[in-house]
C-alpha cells in the first residue's frame, strides 16, 4: 500500500518564490533589529508548560500544542516568543545592565483554524525592549514596526492603538476582579462587546464601557481628548490615557504614520499593562503585527521588577500583504551561472571555474546530471538562469570558455579571467 503524506493540518511547506518572500521579509526584520540596537537569541521550541502558560490568557492556553515528554515533563511547542524572552531575563541575562534590546525570528505554533492568514504553524518577528516604562520606548516599538513595515515596501498601513490601563483602570475602581476582567477583555479583543459587557456586574462599569466603546473621533488627538474627558472622574483609567497621549505625541512629532485609535481596543494576551497596537493593511482585515506594554510579566516570573514593551510581526501575513500589493521582490543581485562540461573528461576543469565564479560572488548550478549541452541549456531556461559557460576542449586550450546569454541569446569566447567582469557587468 502506497501513502501519500501531507503536512499536518494548518501547517506548510514553503517553495521557491514562496520561501523566497519569508527569507526576504525575514532579512529586513533582522536589519531593523540591528538598526534599533537590538540583539538577537534563539530560544527553544520547545518551554515548560507552566511558563507559556502563565500570563498568556485563556485563548493561547486553548491553543498550545501541549505534550509530556520522555521524562514526564509537561510541556509545549511556544505560541510566541514573549515569554521565553521573559524567562531569559529572569535568569541567563538578570544582570544585563537594562534596557535590554532582544530579536528573535522562527515558528510558533497555535491550534487555530486553519484559513487563509491563520495557521497552526507560523512565522513571527519578534522584538522586546526590556527595563524602561517610559513612554520612549514605547514609541520606538512603533517606529521600529513602521519602518520595517516601509522598508518590506508595504504601503497604506494603518496602525490602531489603544491602552489596556483605560479599561482595567475602570473596572478596577468600579471592583470588578482581575479574573472577570481578563474574561471582558478576551470579549471585547473578539468585538464581542454585548457578551463583554454582559459580564460586567457593576452597573457604572458598564455603562463606562459603553460609553468608552462609542467614543468616535476624527484623529488621534480628538480621541484622546474626548477619552480624557470621558475618564476624569477614574484617576488610574485618566493617567493612561494621558501615558497613551504622551507615546502618541512622540510617534506623531517624529515620523508620518497613520494611527487610528480604538478606546475599547484589548487584545487576546493577558500580559499587556500599558498601550496596545496593531497593524494592518487595506486590502486584508487582519493584523499583520501587534505589540503592547507588559509591566509586570518578568516579575510574574520571579524576575526583579522589570517594565517592558515588545511587537511581534507575523511574517506568513506580511507575505499575503506583499502578494496583495503586488510588491515585487527586489531585482536578483546575484547573477546566476550554469556551468557545462561539453565532455566528461572537462568535470575537472570546470568545476575549478564553478568555484572561481562562486568565490568572486557569482551563484553557480554545476550541470551535474550529464546531459549533453542542448538538455542542459534547456534545463537551465526553466530555471532562469542569466548565462550558461559551457566548457569546451578547444576554447578551454586557450584558456577561454564559451558565454552563453540566456535572454540574448547571444554568444562569445571569453578568456576564463575575464569571466567575472563579464558576467557582474
Ligand atoms: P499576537 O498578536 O498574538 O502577538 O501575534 C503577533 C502576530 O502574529 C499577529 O499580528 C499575526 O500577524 C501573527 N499571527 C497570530 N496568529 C497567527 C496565526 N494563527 N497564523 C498566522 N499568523 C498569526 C504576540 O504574539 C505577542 N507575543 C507580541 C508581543 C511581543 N507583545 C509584546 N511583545
């Protein structure tokens, strides 16, 4: 009996151009990195049960990969990167003079529903700024998201933000517990505002919610005054609309972005402590990044009190947007070569040309099927190849080869030294 195996539901394999776009986009999340001073870990795959599960919320906890190993330990595939990063900063790195700047890039895993943008197993960059809580740091979350964003050649971008401390500042006076908090949170990051508000006893909580949920403006700064207003009588709720005004005036004064502000914006992870975004792009309605402040997480984990702020992006989505914007991929700077021997007895020689070419930059395929040169140069047309050097015993006795170019069709003797210059330019 013959199987056929597939990926695992919600999982893929990635090809050719396909591969290409997340090397690409990952290379650009890897410069911003180094751009805002970040440096880069990779953590396992693998963590402790106990600590992806800590502060995540009941919609990761739902969705982990969850197993006992060989050993009996109760562990999981990670659903993101946020707390593995806590943990390293909680042990390995304590002592790190702060802030503390960490990248990282890899899959996560979540037992979501497979459709388009939303698998099981998916791409994210990560960033996490570890040890201030001013509103700066805050800022450059944003700014390093908008310009990795600019620098994937995404365009129209949106970015929503909101402040987690508005809404956990009104239910906390009004005393509603944290875990019927973290419950109307998880609603209202679904929009699910009637189940939301549904939850909420007290009735001044709710109608504050209410009203939160309609405040409308016409930009950013009309938003957050109509919120100031609207919380003055709850001081905790009005100092983090005033916190999410100060990190909005940074990012307005120092770059052209586009940020929507949504009062009653909450997102699925429990952790967040502070301002919250999100970032899409017209043509798909959902986020392509998202980010926050979590204050308290490294403390949670037995770490000394540690305020920070991360954003991760999600690259199998980034990838969906670039498709949908028809953003090509960047010209090849690499010039691609196929190398044929005319004879059997040239495998020698022209290997030694192969790995010249490759030493001076140029991408070599060796013809390594034996195909007499009309198959292999009809071979290499299918795989876009820009020239062909064809190795010959009577140009090779001069010490030149045959250049073959694909798109021209043109052909010359060139002196095997000459190669490079010939090929580069
Ligand atoms: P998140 O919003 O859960 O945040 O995920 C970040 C991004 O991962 C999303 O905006 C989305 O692009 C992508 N993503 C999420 N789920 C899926 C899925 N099932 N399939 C494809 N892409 C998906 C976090 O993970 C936080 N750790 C971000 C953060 C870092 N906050 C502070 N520091």
């Amino acid at each position: 009996m013959s199987v056929s195996f597939q990926p695992v539901r919600g999982m893929r394999d990635l090809i050719g151009d396909e591969a290409q776009v997340f090397t690409t986009s990952i290379v650009k999340a890897r410069q911003t990195a180094e751009c805002y001073g970040f440096c880069e870990v990779i953590t396992p795959h693998v963590e402790p049960l106990e600590l992806l599960s800590a502060k995540s919320g009941e919609e990761i906890r739902q969705r982990m990969f969850i197993f006992k190993d060989l050993g009996g330990r109760q562990v999981a595939l990670r659903p993101e990167f946020t707390a593995s990063i806590a943990r390293l900063v909680t042990t390995v790195l304590r002592n790190e003079p702060k802030p503390v700047r960490l990248f990282s890039v890899g899959t996560v895993y979540r037992y979501d529903e497979p459709q388009k943008g939303r698998y099981r197993e998916f791409w994210q960059s990560n960033f996490e700024l570890m040890g201030s809580a001013r509103p700066e740091a805050d800022a450059e979350i944003v700014l390093l998201t908008n310009n990795l964003m600019m620098s994937l050649g995404l365009e129209g971008y949106v970015f929503k933000v909101g402040h987690i401390g508005v809404i956990r500042g009104i239910l906390s006076q009004d005393g509603v517990d944290e875990k019927t908090q973290n419950a109307v949170l998880q609603k209202m990051d679904k929009k699910d505002y009637a189940a939301a508000l549904e939850l909420v006893e007290s009735k001044k909580s709710r109608a504050m919610l209410e009203g939160l949920i309609a405040i409308k403006g016409c930009n950013w700064r009309e938003t957050v005054e109509q919120m100031q207003s609207y919380v003055a009588d709850y001081p905790s709720a009005k100092g983090a609309v005033g916190n999410l005004g100060e990190i909005l005036g940074l990012i307005g004064e120092s770059a052209d972005i586009d940020v929507k502000v949504d009062p009653a914006f909450a997102r699925g992870l429990e952790y967040y402590t502070g301002m919250i975004f999100e970032v899409y792009v017209p043509q798909i309605d959902i986020a392509l990044g998202g980010g926050g402040r979590y204050d308290r997480l490294i403390e949670t984990f037995g770490g000394d009190p540690t305020p920070a702020v991360g954003c991760a992006q999600g690259i199998d989505r980034v990838a969906i947007a670039l498709q949908s914007q028809k953003v090509s991929r960047a010209e090849k700077s690499v010039k691609k070569v196929s190398v044929i021997p005319i004879t059997e007895a040239l495998k020698p020689q022209a290997l030694r040309i192969a790995q010249q070419l490759r030493f001076a930059g140029v991408a070599v395929e060796f013809e390594v099927m034996g195909r007499k040169m009309a198959k292999a140069l009809e071979d290499a047309d299918k795989r876009r190849v820009d020239y062909a050097v064809i190795v010959g015993e009577r140009e090779l006795k001069e010490g030149a080869v045959m250049l073959k170019d694909l798109a021209s069709r043109q052909q010359s003797i060139i002196a095997v030294e000459k190669l490079v210059e010939k090929i580069k330019n």
